[in-house]
C-alpha cells in the first residue's frame, strides 16, 4: 500500500484521463454532498467542495469529461430531485448545479458524459411513490442547460427502475437500461435506444430471462467499434443466474445471449464493464457455493 486517506469517506470514485488525480464523492454527513480531488501519487488532498441542503440523500456519485476539465457530481435530495453539480477539475471552482424535480419520487441511478464531452446524461426512477417510471435528462456540460427529457413507462403499470445509461462511440445515441415489470408482472431487462441530439426514441427492447422467468439488468456498455450493445444482470427464476445480452446498436436486433448458472445456483449480478482494449465484456457479482458459502464471481467473455 502507497498510501491511505481518511479525510473523506467515498461512495464513488473517478481518475483522471492521465492517471495523475482522483476525484472522490462523499457523503461526510446526511445532509452534506463532497468532492475531492487527490494526487495519485501522495493521496495529498488537493482540494475539496461541499454542499449542504436539508434532505440531501442518495450516495453521491461522480464522473469525469473526456478531457478530463470537469468532474460531475450527481445525488438527489430527500429522493425527490436530481442534483447535478459541474466542478472545474484543477481549482474544484463549481460552474452550475442543476435540479430535475418531476414530482413526486425523482431519484438518479446513473450518469455519463458523451465522447464529445458536450452532453451529461443522467437516468434514474421518477414518478408518484406507487409507480415510478425512467427519466434520462440531457444537459449541456458547458452551461447545464436542459436540452431534453424522456420518459420510458413499461407494460407492467408499476415501478420501471433504471440502472445504467452508455453513450455510444460517435455519440449519436445514448442507451438506457434496468428493470421493468412486463404484463405478468415479473421484471424484465428493459433496454431503450435514443437518438443523442433529440432524444427521439430509436428502438425498445424486452427481455425477460430464461424461459421467461423474469430479469432485471444492471448494466449496458458498447462494444469498442459501438456495433454492439451488452446489457448484463440477474436472470431467472429468483433472478438466480447472470445473463448477458448483446444487441445490435443500430436497430436493437439480438444476436446472442450468455447464461452464468455457478456451481448451485444463487448468482446476483452487481456490476458489468467493457474492455475496449481487448474486446471484452465482464459480469461481476454474488454466487452460492457447494458450501453454502456465498463467493465472488466473474465471468469475462469475448464481444465477437
């Protein structure tokens, strides 16, 4: 171990394009969201921001813009707002903070920033308590501007959950993924492809596990030519096994399905990446062993 700071305890953490800082989000107390910004080499703390409002809630998370001049702060207050906050990455000054209030619960899952670095997306839950539905809002990185918002509402008349949002490689759309109850009402993948400039839906796809036995995904991420979506998650009946989808960015087409059943069963799906060195795409997460003993397990698989 190089080095070890305590001066902020993190939910997310972000590095800099040339590996020299890290960009850490914290939630110091209840009502306070923080930033900082530490050398890689050190841990030295090279600067900090708070902000403080009653109600603050919802792990703050951040991410960075492709140059690596902005870090993005996203949280939610009393689960009723998305707060989204600019900061300039080498003084920690903050250009704009934004607030996305629909009514209701509005509560962000996940953020990322367009190849351009022009465009934050943000996605989350958003609607009455009895049955939120997606809400992905566009802002303008520079300014903070909203330039647009969609909604997606499933079949199932009840909580539709986003998890993860991915800009594609030449930024022309932006691909939205998570949980949707389908017309039986178990939870399907619900996976939705919109049009970056406007917003425009471009295609919706469903999927609901093995058999039919339900899904809810956790990730999406792109192949590194952008030819091919991979969405992962827990699939199933008890949504015991990880299943990984590839799917044709341009129209939605499926062109494959993997299932990762583990020794007995019990496979939570917590978290996917791609690798777009190597073309590889990664599902991680929790999975019983013949030992009643629950273990990590990753499966890595090609993206041909």
């Amino acid at each position: 171990m190089r080095w070890a700071s305590t001066s902020l305890h993190g939910t997310s953490l972000a590095v800099s394009p040339d590996s020299t800082t890290l960009y850490l989000a914290a939630s110091p107390m209840p009502s306070e969201f923080t930033v900082g910004a530490f050398s890689a080499a050190s841990g030295a703390n090279v600067w900090s921001s708070s902000y403080s409002h009653p109600g603050l809630s919802k792990g703050p998370a951040v991410t960075l813009s492709p140059d690596g001049k902005t870090v993005f702060l996203r949280g939610s207050i009393g689960g009723a707002d998305y707060t989204t906050f600019a900061y300039n990455t080498s003084t920690g000054a903050r250009f704009w903070i934004r607030h996305f209030k629909a009514g209701g619960l509005d509560v962000p899952t996940s953020f990322t920033v367009s190849p351009d670095g022009s465009t934050l997306y943000v996605t989350g839950d958003s609607g009455p308590v009895s049955q939120v539905d997606y809400a992905t809002v566009a802002y303008d990185t520079a300014t903070g501007a909203q330039r647009w918002v969609r909604r997606y509402s499933g079949p199932g008349s009840s909580d539709d959950i986003p998890t993860s949002v991915a800009a594609s490689p030449d930024g022309s759309k932006v691909y939205v993924t998570g949980q949707s109850p389908g017309l039986t009402g178990d939870s399907d993948y619900a996976t939705i492809a919109y049009a970056a400039a406007t917003g425009a839906t471009v295609w919706v796809r469903r999927y609901s596990g093995p058999g039919g036995a339900g899904g809810s995904a956790v990730f999406c991420g792109l192949s590194p030519d952008g030819s091919t979506l991979f969405v992962t998650g827990g699939a199933g009946s008890g949504l015991d096994d990880f299943a990984t989808l590839g799917y044709n960015a341009l129209t939605g087409a499926r062109m494959r399905v993997r299932i990762y059943k583990g020794p007995v069963g019990g496979n939570v799906a917590r978290a996917g990446a791609v690798n777009p060195a190597r073309s590889q795409v990664f599902v991680t997460g929790i999975s019983d062993s013949r030992t009643n003993r629950q273990e990590f397990a990753t499966v890595a698989y090609a993206t041909g």
